[in-house]
C-alpha cells in the first residue's frame, strides 16, 4: 500500500450503503467458522514468522489453510510482509529522511533532469548532519541506496550524461514519492495580507506628519516629533 498523494481521492465509507453489505458478509463468515471451530481450534500451521509474532498470526493462518485454494500461500505472504513493516516501523521516518534529503541533493547540483548515483552519494555522504556517512564503512553506498528507494518505486537507469554513460536517478523518477511522503509547503502568495484599518481610525500620511480625515466627526490632529527627527 501507498500512502495517498494530495488531492488523490478515494470512496469513503458510507454506512447505509455499505453497511448491509458488510454484515451479509459478516454473518456468513461466522458461520462457517462455527461449522469449523473443532478443527480450527486443533489446528497446527506451520508459520513463516516466530516467537510473538507466529502467536498473534496463527489464527488467521489456520484460517486460511481451511479455507484452501490461494488463501495459504497469500496469508503468509501478508503475515510476512505485514511482519517486516511493523519491525521495520522505527526506519520509516529514515527512509523518508532519505527522499527529502535526495531532493536537497538535486537542487545543490542545479535541479537537473538526472544525476549519476556517485553525485548523489557524494552529496549525501557529504552532509554532516545527515546519518547516510555512517551507513557502513564507506557510507551509502549505491547498492544500499537502490535497496531504501525500491520500496518507493524508484529505480537506477543508464543515463547518458555530457561526460558519458553512467548509472543514476532521473529527478522525475521521484515525483511521486516525494509529493506522497514529504510534500514541500505551497508556495506563499506574494505580498503580505494585511487586515484593512477601520476608517474610524485617523492614519498618518506619510512624510507630513498629518492625518487624513475623511470622517468630519474625527477631528484633525497633527503629530508632534521630537526636534531633530522626521
């Protein structure tokens, strides 16, 4: 799954409609399980993940193997996978660390179209503040960093750069995963808004000193400035 984008929509829930729908769904479910407790409940799967994890996906994987046809191999797939993202929930906020940190790198060297992969590790590598310098004993290396941006959909490609062919990244390559991870602020709108002033409230004109008035019930008033100030 793929974290939405902005302005990507998907179809809410709506009770009434889909509601009905769900408890058929649910009713028959339980049925068939209450046909199948005993041997549910004497059920033994062999897991593809241990200790605490294969106890809390044991059940779901008994039921799968009752039910048959792609429901076992598709059950350890997710238990497998589902597995390695919840262990892996602490690097997400590295992985996403690393799209921003690319997008940095493209517009140190100019925002180019593309940009060979030892560009990219050199300014990566560079960063003092950066964790990339102590991914290994030589820091990010490109294989690793092909590795962190699989899970985005981004991949290397030979590219043909004025000095010749080498391996890198086309920017565009990034688009969607920075736009769905780590979106950059809207542009602010030029200029600063600022709340009108009540006309009841006399303004300085600036450069004399004195103040407009536009409602006679307001008298006019001059402000003083001390000698030898304007």
């Amino acid at each position: 799954m793929r974290r939405r984008a902005p302005g990507e929509q998907v179809a809410p829930y709506r009770h009434r409609r889909d509601g009905p729908a769900l408890r058929t769904l649910a009713q028959r479910l339980a049925g068939w399980l209450r046909a199948n407790l005993t041997a549910l409940e004497a059920a033994e799967p062999p897991m593809p993940v241990e200790d605490r994890a294969a106890d809390t996906w044991e059940p779901l994987v008994a039921v799968a193997d009752l039910a048959g046809g792609t429901w076992p191999t598709r059950a350890r797939q997710a238990v497998t996978v589902l597995t390695a993202e919840a262990d892996d929930a602490g690097n997400v906020s590295h992985r996403v660390r690393l799209l921003a940190d690319i997008r940095t790198a493209f517009a140190t060297l100019g925002n180019p179209p593309a940009a060979p992969t030892a560009d990219l590790l050199a300014a990566l590598n560079g960063d003092p503040e950066a964790p990339w310098a102590d991914s290994g004993p030589n820091g990010l290396t490109g294989k690793k960093l092909g590795d962190l941006l699989r899970e985005f959909g981004v991949k290397s490609e030979t590219i043909r750069f004025p000095v010749g062919q080498a391996k890198g990244y086309n920017r565009t390559a990034f688009t969607d995963a920075w736009q769905r991870y780590c979106p950059t602020p809207e542009t602010p709108s030029t200029g600063v808004s600022v709340p009108p002033v009540p006309t009841s409230i006399p303004q300085v004109i600036l450069g004399t000193g004195h103040v407009p008035v536009t409602d006679r019930s307001v008298p006019r008033r001059t402000l003083t400035t001390a000698p030898g100030t304007r």
